[in-house]
C-alpha cells in the first residue's frame, strides 16, 4: 500500500523531542510519479574539488530514475544519530538482496550538502552499495511533502524519515516513519517484502 505523511502536531515522548511528528495517510494517486522532467535535481556526493571541476553540476531527476528501478530513502541528517547507526546500515546489509529483486540503484538522500554526504559515506564505507545524495535547498523533500522543521533540535529544515521504491519514476512503495526519531518502516528489511 502506498503511504505518505501529512502535516499534524502531536507530542512524541515524554520530553516532546520530535514534538511535530506526522501521521501515515493513503497517498494521494495524483502524486503517485516523480516529476522527472520539472527543474528538481540532487546533487551527487562528491569532494569540493570534484565540485569545483563539474562547475557544481547537480543531476535531474530523470537521469535517476527513468528506465531504472531505485530504492530511494531519506533521513534527517548525515552523522545522527538513527541515521549513521541503523538507517544507513540496513541498506548497506542488504544491498545485494535489493539487487538480485532487480533494483538498479539504491540512494540514500538528505538535506545536506553533496560534500558532507560524501565524507559521511565515506566514513561508513558505504559508496560501493550505495549512491548518495544531497538536496542542499531541500527542494526534492518539499515537492514530495516530505519537509520537515527540526529547528527545536537546531538542525533546522530537513528531511522526515522514509523509504521508497520507484520504478521508472512512478512510486510503488513509500513509507515514512510517524517521527524522525522513529525506524519502523522505512529499513531495508521493510522495503525489500514490498518489492
């Protein structure tokens, strides 16, 4: 079943910590494809002089994801918490398994920068199963509706948690996590049965 998030306060924790968490919804068959020929684009995990020598390239969509079947996932930030010791992991473990279903690519894509996103993969010697992305203006999580203010944790607008399966730019499979701080039904585990 495809599912999304939509916008709803509500108190996760005794603390409050995640304090605009967002409940699951049937999505919305108008927005079942990505737009893989508007301007949107990501920018691939990469140095500075790398950057510097592609003039700051950034890659549309549709170089991702038309004629490719992609596990796409999302996550607040690179080097927190959940995501560097159990997101990004999950994926990692079981890249081999998305692959032998015929996935042609999985991403792992935050509202970072494209060369935080590389020293992070690089430090969970993760680039040779995954790709990674960065959405610096976060413009890709807010076409989606998957934007989320974090400011009460200074770390300002990011990304909610999830995970999708895209097949051609259609989403088959979207899952997100009810708060950031949650890991639930957007691992890999998760998306692999829904393949």
């Amino acid at each position: 079943m495809l599912r999304t998030a939509i916008n709803k306060s509500r108190l996760v924790g005794a603390r409050g910590i995640w304090a605009q968490g967002r409940q699951l919804q049937a999505f919305s068959s108008s927005a079942t494809h990505l737009d893989l020929d508007g301007e949107i684009s990501l920018q691939a995990a990469r140095t500075w002089d790398e950057g510097v020598k592609s003039k700051f390239a950034t890659t549309p969509l549709k170089d991702i994801f038309k004629n490719k079947k992609v596990v796409i996932f999302g996550l607040p930030g690179a080097y927190t918490g959940v995501c560097t010791t159990q997101h990004v992991p999950s994926y990692i473990n079981n890249a081999e398994k998305l692959k032998a279903k015929g996935v042609d690519t999985i991403i792992c894509v935050a509202v970072n920068d494209p060369y935080v996103m590389n020293g992070w993969a690089e430090k969970l010697n993760a680039k040779d199963k995954l790709d990674f992305f960065g959405d610096f203006d976060g413009s890709f999580h807010k076409s989606l509706g998957l934007d989320f203010n974090l400011s009460f944790a200074l770390l300002g607008h990011r990304s909610q948690r999830w995970a999708a399966f895209v097949d051609d730019g259609k989403i088959k499979v979207l899952n997100v996590e009810t708060a950031p701080s949650e890991f639930k039904v957007s691992d890999a585990e998760t998306i692999l049965k829904s393949i």
